[in-house]
C-alpha cells in the first residue's frame, strides 16, 4: 500500500522541480528575486493572508459591535445613563471614578499625550461623566463604543468583545494603561454596568419567558450577585437566576487566550471557539447576525431560547458572519502571557511537573502542552466531584477541561467555572481529596507552583 503514496511524492518533486525551473530566467542569471519559487510565493501569500485576517480580526475583537447598538441604546437606553441629564441623558451620568470602580479600562494609546500628561498630573475632573464622553469619543474606553452627532451629543452606546476579554496594564494609572488582548477583565462588574441602564423591562420580561414573571427590581437583585469578573450568558437562555442553594449562578469571565488547538469552549463546552464566537456576537451582546443551533430548541433545558427562537436567527444586513473568520483567526493568535518575573519558584515548580504527570495524574487530562485532552475534553460532574448545576446549564451536561497557560493573568476571583477554589492550593486539596491521590503537603505545594508556572 505504500505505492501511490511514493508515487505522489515523486510527482511533486518532480513539479517543484519544474516550477523552481521555471522560475530561472533564460541565461542562468540568478537574480534573489527571480530565484523565488512557486512554492516560495504560495508560502509568501498564505502568510500575508493570515496577518490579514489577524489584524482585521484584532479590528472585530476591539471595536466591532455587530450592531448591537439595537439593543444596548435602542432598548435599553444605556447611552442615556452614560451621558447624564447634563449631557442631553438622564440621571447623574458616568463619571469616570465610577466607570473605573465597576472595572471599565481606558486604553492609552487611544489618548492624546497632552491628556495623559494630565491624568498623570491628577488634572483631569474624574467626577465629571462629560470627561467620560470625552473618552468615548476618543475610543479609549475598552469594550465601550459611542457614536456622537455633529452637535458632540452622544446619541448611542454598543459593546465589543473587548470589554469582558481585555484589560489593560495600568501603565498610567490604576485602571489606564495598554491592552491586554484576551486577557479576562476581572474587575468588571457587568451586573453593575447593566444595572444603571434606564430601562431593563424588557429584559426582565425576557427572562419572565422562563415562567415566574421577574420585575425589574428583582433583575437588578440578580444582575448584583454577580460581582466583579463574572457573567452569567445562561440567565438568558434557561432563567435560572440563582444556584438552587441560593448562591450566584455566574461564571468566572474565562481568558480568550491560549485556545489554538483546544477542542472545545467554554466552562461546558458548548462548542468550538467560533461557535462560541457567533453565540456571544448574537444571543449576548444582542448583534444583528445569523445563528444556527436547534439544541436550544430543548425547552425543558432552555425555556427562554426556545420559546424566543434564538437556535434560528436571522437578520438582514448580517453584521455578524462575515467577521467570524477573522475573528476566529484573531483569538487563536492569541497565546497565554508568561508568568511575571520571580512570580514562582523555579526549582518547586519543575519538581512539580514530576509530580503533575506522575503520581497526581493530572496530564491524564491537561495533557501537556495543551493542557486540555486532544479529543473531546469534557468530564462528568461526578467525574471532577462537583455539582452539576452549571453542567446542566449546557448541551453537553458536562465540564471542559480547563487548558491551565496563563492562569497567572485570571487569578484573583478563584478557580473553576463559578471560582470556587480562591487558590490553586484548594484546587490541590480538592484533587487530592477526590481522587485520593494522597499527596504529601510538599508534593502538593509544588503541585501550585508548577501551575504558577505554566
Ligand atoms: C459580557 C461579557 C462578555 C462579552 C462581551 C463577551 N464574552 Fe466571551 N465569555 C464571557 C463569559 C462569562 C464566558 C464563559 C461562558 C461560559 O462558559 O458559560 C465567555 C467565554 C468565551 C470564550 C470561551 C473561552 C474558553 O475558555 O473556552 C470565548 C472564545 C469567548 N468568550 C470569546 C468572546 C468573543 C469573541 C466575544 C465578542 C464576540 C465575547 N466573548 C464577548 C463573557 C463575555
Ligand atoms: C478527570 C480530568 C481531570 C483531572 C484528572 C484533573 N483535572 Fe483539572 N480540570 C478538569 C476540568 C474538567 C476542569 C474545569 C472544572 C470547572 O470548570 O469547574 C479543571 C480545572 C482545573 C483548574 C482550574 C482552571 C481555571 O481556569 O480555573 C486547575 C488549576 C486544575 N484543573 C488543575 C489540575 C491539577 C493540578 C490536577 C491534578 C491534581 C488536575 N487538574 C486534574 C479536569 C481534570
């Protein structure tokens, strides 16, 4: 059986060797340029193509917002809330004090350097939402888009993917600073941001498809127990508001880095990075798109999805489609950021690593260096020795295995979908107490560094 594989080697040898000819101009001359061959200008193509995408991706990611403006300005009158009653709005307005107190990021880069001259000079009035205005308009705020008339009124807000999945460094102030692309924004309090939008009737009476009717008092009740961080997408497919033990039911904002080669997204998995990508753009951020998926059709699992139609969405001009390749290319780009400098113990950490792929077993299923299973990555409730509330929430009844790089960037709201372990050395004890790995306290400690290192 090995013959027609040799004979299509020799075939395309024996083509490279035609075109690399080919390439030669008459007389032998050997010019650089003329030398280049066939498979050197597809190599060169595909190249140019890929730093295409990623740049138009990086565009989508920080300031595409699907045309979501419908539902942010349109239904609920976010702008209005933002501009403040000063400002043509209503209300006391966003000051930049309390946009950067609910975990809004300003990008530098965006700024004027007279203007960060004067933030660092502590110049600039941060209990005005004027100077808040000033910021959108000059795209600084991260994840936050505004369109003004010719008047300089803000006539509506939108949201980019940017604004759960980036941050920034702080090099200019606490909360201003350069982007940090797929980074989870874990001072982001989206319950709180939402919460200050003048009219949530329509979301309450979203989630009252679910049964019980929900007013809007009691929304904002729930939009508070997320807290910094953390999002919960499901509230708006199944209507389950609170865990049935009364807790939160939202989930840690995970990072978009690091997902090239990971099968499937998502705490649950529901599907690929670009399933996920198309999910967020439409059913989240309320984008004008297109979206398939009839699992949503399951109207004991999904109440709301079902009954609203959201597994067959159309629209027309579709804002949504046509970026998801870049999209897609743009995330995968992305690689986990390394630990800081002096952040771990080196000579711990490789002695964890012995103890990650030996007696804990845990390559068993962060298999290195993906750290998630090449395959399908998704383990039982049981299996891992934890609820299943959130589980249940997702087609898959299940929980992705976490890829582990760049836990350094996402560790200050815990760790598991919903942060329940607040430090990797409860991730261990939980591990050693559920497989009954027996661990020694060494052994475990560095276990963490090991992961401090990844
Ligand atoms: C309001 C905050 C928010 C916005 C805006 C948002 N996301 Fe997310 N994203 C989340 C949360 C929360 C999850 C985890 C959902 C879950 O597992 O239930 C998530 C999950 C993801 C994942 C899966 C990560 C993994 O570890 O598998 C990807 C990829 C992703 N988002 C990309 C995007 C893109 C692209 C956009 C813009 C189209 C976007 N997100 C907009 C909050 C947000
Ligand atoms: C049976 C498969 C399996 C094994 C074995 C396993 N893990 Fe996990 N790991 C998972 C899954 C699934 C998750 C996601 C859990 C969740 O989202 O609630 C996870 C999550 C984690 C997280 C949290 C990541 C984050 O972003 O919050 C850490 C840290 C971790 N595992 C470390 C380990 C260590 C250390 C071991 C060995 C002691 C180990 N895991 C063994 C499947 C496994």
């Amino acid at each position: 059986m090995r013959a027609p594989h040799t004979a299509v080697t020799l075939l395309l040898s024996s083509l490279t060797f035609l075109s690399t000819t080919a390439c030669r101009p008459a007389g032998g001359s050997s010019s650089a340029a003329a030398a280049v061959s066939d498979a050197e200008l597809d190599a060169r193509r595909a190249a140019e193509e890929d730093q295409r995408l990623v740049r138009a991706g990086r565009d989508v990611f920080r300031y595409d917002t699907f045309g979501d403006e419908a539902f942010w300005t349109g239904t609920l009158q976010l702008d209005r809330a933002i501009a403040g009653e000063a400002n043509g709005g209503v209300g006391p307005g966003l000051s930049p004090r309390t946009a950067l107190a609910v975990g809004l990021k300003v990008d530098r880069d965006a700024l004027p350097h007279k203007v960060q001259e004067a933030i660092v000079a502590g110049q600039v009035d941060l209990d005005d939402p004027a100077v808040t205005l000033t910021l959108l308009k000059a795209d600084a705020v991260v994840g936050l888009k505004g369109t003004f008339d010719g008047a300089g009124k803000l006539t509506a807000v939108g949201i980019q993917c940017a604004l759960c999945h980036s941050t920034v460094n702080d090099s200019l102030a606490g909360g201003i600073g350069r982007r940090l692309d797929g980074w989870p924004n874990q001072d982001l309090n989206v319950g709180a941001i939402v919460s200050i939008a003048p009219n949530l009737q329509p979301v309450a009476d979203l989630i009252s498809l679910a049964g019980p009717t929900v007013d809007v008092p009691t929304l904002k009740t729930v939009l508070g127990t997320w807290g910094p961080g953390k999002y919960d997408a499901s509230v708006f497919l199944d209507g389950k508001a609170l865990r049935p033990d009364g807790g939160s039911a939202a989930v840690l904002i995970p990072p978009a880095f690091g997902l090239a080669g990971v099968n499937l997204a998502t705490w649950t998995g529901w599907g690929s990075v670009t399933y996920w990508n198309a999910f967020v753009a439409n059913l989240e951020m309320h984008g004008q798109g297109t979206f398939y998926d009839p699992r949503l059709d399951d109207a004991a699992r999904f109440p709301i999805a079902a009954r609203a139609g959201f597994g067959h969405l159309t629209a027309s001009p579709d804002l949504v489609t046509p970026k998801l390749a870049a999209l897609h290319r743009y995330q995968l780009s992305l690689a986990a950021p390394r630990p800081p400098e002096g952040s771990f113990d080196r000579a711990a950490a490789a002695r964890g690593r012995g103890v990650f792929e030996g007696p804990a077993a845990c390559a068993r299923c962060h298999v290195p260096p993906l750290f998630t299973e090449p395959g399908l990555n998704l383990h039982s409730p049981a299996e891992m020795g934890i609820d299943d509330f959130q589980a249940q929430r997702s087609p898959t009844g299940a929980y992705r295995t976490a890829p582990l790089a760049g836990l350094s960037a996402h560790s200050r709201r815990g760790f598991f979908h919903d942060g329940r372990f607040a430090t990797l050395d409860d991730v261990v004890k939980h591990y050693d107490g559920h497989f009954g790995l027996g661990l020694t306290a060494a052994q475990q400690a560095d276990l963490v560094e090991y992961l401090k290192s990844l």
